[in-house]
C-alpha cells in the first residue's frame, strides 16, 4: 500500500499520467518487400507504458514491447518461416524504450532503444501526437534495417527480401483517470 501511494505521489508531483491503450484501435505493423511480392505483418498485441506529462511533452516517457509471435501476414507460412530467421524462440519481442523527447517541427522526435533479435541500438523515431476529446493519438513511420540485427534475409527463388523494413505504428489511448 505504501508503494502504491509513493506512486501516485510521484505522477502527481511530475505530472506524468499513464495512457491506456485502445488495443482495438491500436497496431504496430511492418511492410515486408520481394521483387515477386510484399505484404505487411500486423500486431495489436502491444504492452509496456506510455507517460504522458501534458504540460510538457518532451518530459513524456515511453516503454512497449510486442511479442514477435503477435504479427499476423495473414500468410502462416510466411509468419511460421519469419519467427525461425528472426530466432523469435531466443528473441520474443520487440522493444523501444525512449530516453529523450524533443519537438520537431512535425511533432517530436523520439530518441531512444531498439531491441530486436538479441540487438540494442539508439534510434530517433518521429512521432506525431493528435488529441481530440476523449482519446490521444499516436502515428509514426520509420524503417529499420535487417542487417543492423543480425538478422539473415530469407530469400525467395535465390533472390533476398529487401534490407530495409518499413514500420507504421498507430496508437489510440486515453488517459487512465480521464475516461
């Protein structure tokens, strides 16, 4: 109960609130491409926090993850074939964890790192914050390369996926105490 309370005590003091995630609103999907075909993997299995201080955002903080094995290509062929080249039985999820927010002239920038497949790097992922009256919007698009993980580019017919994969995130949340 003490704990509970030092909490709360603290989100007050800051003037951080944690957002809820509408999970039915919410994805996290990646562009996949071959010169034969693309397709797009989409998970709505996202977990972890997102603080959200409303006096001044770049105080915000942010830390999700989702489990490799939630994107769904609607191909299980493919799906089954891409958890075995990303190790996802060593590596279950994706991780960004932020460490620094600054605004940008298009929303705000947002440094921090990137875990996948055993590997951590520094990123800066631009980021776009909406509000309408119930619910905070988070968009952003960026793209990671496969090689920068370690990770072995699958090939189809002796010809391999394209390096660079291509990440959409849509977020709807509301503030927990709000709604």
């Amino acid at each position: 109960m003490k704990k509970f309370i030092l909490i709360l005590f603290f989100q007050c003091l800051f003037g951080q609130s944690i957002v809820e995630f509408d999970l039915t609103k919410s994805f996290i999907s990646y562009d996949g491409k071959h010169p034969a075909h693309n397709w797009t993997g989409i998970s709505k299995d996202i977990q972890g926090t997102f603080e959200i201080n409303k006096q001044d955002l770049t105080q915000s903080k942010v830390d999700l993850f989702v489990p490799v094995f939630s994107f769904d290509s609607k191909n299980a062929n493919r799906d089954s074939n891409m958890l075995d080249v990303v190790e996802e039985y060593y590596y279950p999820f994706v991780r960004f964890t932020s460490s620094k927010i600054n605004k940008s002239e298009s929303g705000f920038d947002v440094v921090g790192n990137l875990s996948f497949h055993g590997i951590t790097k520094e990123f800066t992922i631009p980021v776009e914050l909406n509000e309408d009256n119930e619910n905070i919007i988070v968009t952003s698009d960026f793209s990671i390369m496969l090689t920068d993980f370690k990770i072995k580019r699958p090939a189809l017919l002796t010809i391999k996926i394209r390096n660079q994969v291509d990440i959409n995130v849509y977020l709807v949340g509301f503030v927990e105490n709000q709604k």
